[in-house]
C-alpha cells in the first residue's frame, strides 16, 4: 500500500479525497510534516478557529510498524491560545492504525453546516455521518460508544465538552491500548480547532489492513526492531519508568537543592505535601488496590502509565502523570494522590489539557475566585468549564485569559501557552527551551535539565535537544525510548531504502523547526515573545547555596536559532 498518502476531508461541503503526497512531503513525518503542511496551506494571520484554519494529523515516517512505540500521532494546528504554531503528541492507538491504512496524514479543513459530524476511516475509504447522537456526551462515555468490544481493530480521536465550547485549553483524546480516553492531544487547544470544524469524533478501523514492511527489507527491519527494543528494556531510565512512571520525579524535584515542584501559581519550587502525591505513594497504593503500569500504545516496552484504582479498586485514571500531578496537585496545594487522581480523571473526561488547567485555576486561586488548596472548589470549576457557563469558559481558554479577566499580571505563560512543571529559574536550560521553541512553553520541545552548566552550554544543549525532540515526533516515536539520530537514521533507511545518517536527521528537524518558526514570524511573532515573563528575573527561589534567578541575558537566548 502506498505509504504516502494523504487523505483530505472538507467539513464545509462534505467532499473527501485522497491524493499521493508531493515528493517534498516523502521524508517527512509527524511533526515535520504537520509543520511544513501549515506552512505550505494556511495563512498564518487566520483566526485559528475559523473556517479557513485547517487541522493536520500526521503519522510519524515510522507509523504502523513494529518499531517500539512508533504509533504517536502529531496534531498540528495554528493554536487559539499562542496564535502560532502547534503540535500536539500523543500516544494512543490512532496513529498506528492510520498508518496501517497507509495514510501519512489526514487534512481537516472548512466547518460544518449540518451539526455536528463524525469522520469514519477503515479499509474501504472515508465517510462523514451525523453525529448528533454523540453531541454534549464526555469521553468516557464516547469512547465506549465508539470503540467499546472492537479494541483490536478500532480507535477513537473526540472532543470533550470543552472541544464542543471550542476553548483554548480544550484536548482531543485518543483511545489507550485498554479502550479508554486517556491520552490525550493535549497542548496549545488542537479540541478547540476539532470543535470549530463542527468534528465530534473521528474513528479509525484497519481491520484487515496489510503489512507496512514487506519485501527484501521485511527481515532487516525486523532484526533492528528487535535489537532497538532490546537497548530500550536494558536501559536504568526504563526499568525507573515501569515501576512508578514519570510521577517518579516528584520527591527528587521537591529537593532543597532542585525546587522544581511549582507550589502556589509557581511562586514555590517545592510543597510540604509532595511525599503524598509522588510515585512511591502512588505505587504502594497501587499495590494494595490493584494498580499497575500500562503501555500506553501497541507496541510499547516501557509501560509508564500508571493505572490508579480508588480505596474500593475503581478505575480512576489511567495517565497519572508528573506534570498533571504537579499542576493539579502541588501548584494549587491540593493533595493526597486520591484527590488528584480524581481531577485529572474531570480533565480526561471533559476534554482538557491539565498543564494548561492547572495554571488556569492557580492564577484564578491567586486572584481570589477560590481558596489556595481547594479541592471542591476546583472540581466545581472543572464542572463549570463542562457546562459552559460564562465562569467555566473564562477558565476553560486558559491561563492568560484567567488572568486578564482577573487583573493578575502574575502570569505563568510563554508565547500564551501555560508551563509546565519543570523550574526555569533553577533549571535554566527548561527556561531557554521555553522561551525559544516555536511551541511556547513546553517541557516536550526540548528537555534540559543540567545545572550549573554555563550559559554556551545551555544554549547549545537546548538548540540540540529541540532538534532532537522534532526528530524524535517526526519518526514517531516515544521520547521515552532515547533514541538517538543514529537509531532514526536506521531505521529511516530501512524502512524507504534510502541511505539516512545522522546529519540527515538533524537536517530534517532543523527544516521542521524552520517551518515552525517562519509560521510564527508571518502571524507577527518577534524576538521579544521569545523571553520568559519579567517576575523569573525578579523572584528568587532561596535554594542552598543562594537565591536563584532565571539570568540568561535576551541577546544570549537569541543565539539559540540565530548562531546554529
């Protein structure tokens, strides 16, 4: 089957069509490719939400195969909340089956005149339908509906009410391996943009779909796939995933020495509650109520989402994660895990980014709307957000917005988009790759987590590990893994016969970045909106050895794209 292929939908007149990609788009995936094809078809001074704004979803070069993890689908999007660009990862059984019916990409333009419509893909082609029957319903209860006994063979991608309210923190949930809404396209609004297309749902079924790797290249692949794997099960950093996911993190960011664990709309890098939300507790309770830790697509060997079962062993949530811990949990000073767990699950369920949220409510905790602390407070916003209300729609577009209605000038946001947990005045190369992705404010741009390195140093290490994060979402593959350039290259090779190396990984993320970055530069983005708000500079955090600030001088953050 031709892997090429890309399958347009035109919500506005209804006409569905398939087309060979050009050969511009052959050796780009995923993340790359969403970004070049918003580069290429959509004018970036569009409202993100009307009718002209397009959504791209987009496999990686390495979708549908046997590779560990390779299933990650890209959702990319001008962004209601940065007003630039966006890509939005996630895991999940979407992608490995569209690209198992050999689409390398799914275009979503227009808007519906009919109501709401449900996009279905199998062998056969595709079909818009009415979805009227699946209007106002939340995700639990859609996917069920929508892939329930078929697990094997189908998967879902829906908008929560949040999607259907088009607001700017709204997700787009993707079946997990056990049939449930649990991953979710989370970052930067992507359900906001579905919901304005007039999309409930999209379902995806590639029963009876052949083999991607087939021919002389079948037992090569094969043998690297399994000798990949191999690499990945033997790695410390895998074995510390499987046993208490990333929530692991929470007691060595809670340190004295690191304060990385935002408390009180991250005025605090650490909380005196941290033990009670921290992978070790989550893991001993999980043990006693039957937890476990899951893949969270086919295909993956790391398994570091973990399923967390209530006091009497009832699924709660099944993505339990750092950044949705520390958000919901230590930045709004609510705990124990039981409590969190409970508000991630509203977010699942609702169709909501937790970063974004949990920044939403702590500027709104800070301008007086509930107490610090909280927790009925915060459901019933969540629960406003849910049904509309003027309250839950102020909350449900975001950070920014939350503190422009309140008059707070305390705001924790990068390019319009919330930050996640990891500190920028203590890890400052999280502060450079903040302030200079395209992305806005996202740990997933480009992890670096080294301190006391110079400021060269840190800018070097971010420009390389944004490289490294675009080629990593460009092949489709998990962060998680650590695959190197030279482990894409290989596998790149093998699967289209060509001859890849590291170089030619690194120049196809940079021309990603590249795309990314003059997307922005056409909707009116300069320099200036590549810094982190003025209080990192002002408000110290009092780590042992002395106050710490973030401190890289404007001219060296603009090194960053500038020099490499």
């Amino acid at each position: 089957m031709d892997p090429d292929r890309i399958l347009r939908v035109d919500m506005t007149t209804g006409a569905i069509f398939t087309e060979t990609a050009p050969a511009k788009y052959r050796f780009l995936g995923g993340r790359a490719l969403g970004a070049q094809m918003l580069l290429d078809e959509t004018d970036a001074r569009v409202h993100p939400l009307a009718k002209e704004a397009k959504l791209f979803v987009t496999v990686g070069l390495l979708g549908g195969t046997a590779v560990t993890t390779s299933g990650r689908t890209s959702f990319v999007f001008k962004s209601p909340l940065t007003g630039g660009t966006k890509e939005a990862n996630v895991g999940g059984q979407l992608g490995h089956r569209l690209a198992r019916l050999g689409y390398k990409a799914l275009v979503v333009s227009g808007s519906s005149l009919n109501g709401w419509r449900r996009l279905d893909i199998d062998s056969e082609g595709a079909r818009l339908g009415d979805a009227a029957d699946l209007a106002g319903k939340s995700n639990y209860v859609l996917h069920n509906e929508l892939v329930g006994e078929a697990l094997r063979t189908r998967a879902a991608a829906t908008i929560g009410p949040a999607g259907e309210h088009r607001l700017g923190a709204a997700t787009i949930a993707v079946t997990d391996p056990e049939g449930r809404p649990t991953r979710h396209a989370a970052r930067g609004g992507p359900g906001a943009v579905m919901g304005a297309k007039g999309l409930k749902a999209i379902i995806v079924d590639d029963s009876g779909a052949p083999a991607v790797i087939t021919g002389d290249r079948k037992d090569a692949f094969r043998a690297e796939s399994v000798k990949f794997s191999k690499v990945v099960l033997e790695d410390p950093r895998t074995h510390n995933l499987s046993k208490t996911g990333t929530a692991g993190v929470v007691k060595f960011v809670n340190r004295q020495n690191i304060q990385s664990m935002p408390t009180r709309n991250h005025r605090l890098g650490t909380w005196e509650g941290a033990d009670g939300i921290s992978g070790q507790m989550i893991a001993e309770l999980g043990e006693a109520r039957g937890g476990k830790m899951l893949p969270c697509m086919a295909g993956c060997i790391i398994k570091c989402a973990i399923l967390f079962n209530d006091a009497e062993g009832n699924h709660v949530t099944t993505a339990f994660e750092f950044e949705s811990i520390a958000l919901l949990g230590s930045n709004l000073e609510i705990g124990p895990a039981d409590l969190v767990a409970e508000l991630d699950r509203l977010c699942d369920d609702i169709g909501l980014d937790t970063i974004e949220i949990g920044n939403a409510v702590g500027v709104a905790m800070e301008a007086g709307v509930i107490p610090w602390g909280d927790w009925e407070g915060t459901k019933g916003l969540l629960e406003e957000i849910r049904a509309g209300t003027p309250l839950g729609r102020i909350v449900g577009n975001g950070t920014v917005h939350v503190a422009k209605t309140f008059g707070i000038d305390r705001v924790p946001a990068v390019k319009g988009q919330g930050l996640p947990a990891w500190e920028p005045r203590t890890l400052k190369g999280m502060g450079v790759t903040y302030s200079t992705s395209p992305q806005g404010a996202d740990h997933t741009a480009g992890m670096v987590t080294a301190r006391g390195a110079t400021t060269d140093t840190l800018i070097k290490q971010s420009r390389h590990e944004q490289l490294v994060m675009m080629a990593i979402d460009s092949v489709g593959v998990c962060q998680f893994t650590n695959a190197l350039p030279s482990d894409m290259a290989t596998f790149v090779s093998n699967r289209f016969d060509v001859d890849w190396d590291d170089a030619a990984v690194l120049k196809m993320a940079r021309q990603g970045i590249d795309a990314e970055r003059e997307f922005n530069r056409r909707a009116g983005f300069d320099r200036d909106d590549d810094r982190l708000p003025s209080w990192f500079y002002d408000e110290a955090l009092p780590l042992p050895d002395g106050p710490s600030v973030f401190d890289i001088a404007p001219e060296d953050l603009d090194r960053v794209w500038n020099d490499g």
